[in-house]
C-alpha cells in the first residue's frame, strides 16, 4: 500500500506506509505563477508542468520474493 504527500502521520502507522514525497511549495508557487501567466495570457496554450517527487519506502511495501518451481509429483 502507497500514500501520497508523506504526511507525519504516514511514519507512525502499523505498518508504516510508504509514500510519495512531492515539494509541495514547489507545486505551489508554480501554481500561482502558472495562474498570473494565464490571467494576463487567456489564450496561452496549456502546459504540461512535471514535478519530482521521492519514493519514501517504509515497512508497507516489500521485495517480491523469487518464484519458488513447483515440485513434480
């Protein structure tokens, strides 16, 4: 199971969840520049806008185990 925004409370969950970290003032002022351009542009073209986040992997997700052949029989 995966979250996103890795809140506080993520970590202290049994077991802990794994989550997403997005730089959320990042998406923010991008969000407000973004708004003004469109205000004073109306007829921009829409824009694709790509922000990294990090995979914050804790006790609620695993490795996959190796397929274990099945014994003839």
């Amino acid at each position: 199971m995966i979250g996103y925004d890795d809140v506080p409370a993520a970590s202290l969950l049994i077991p802990a969840l794994t989550t997403l970290h997005a730089n959320s003032e990042e998406m923010g002022r991008l969000a407000v520049q973004r708004m003004i351009y469109r205000a004073l542009q109306p007829e921009a073209a829409p824009i694709r806008v790509e922000i990294t986040s990090q995979l914050i992997i804790r006790q609620s997700v695993s490795t996959c185990s190796p397929a274990v052949p099945s014994q003839p029989g």
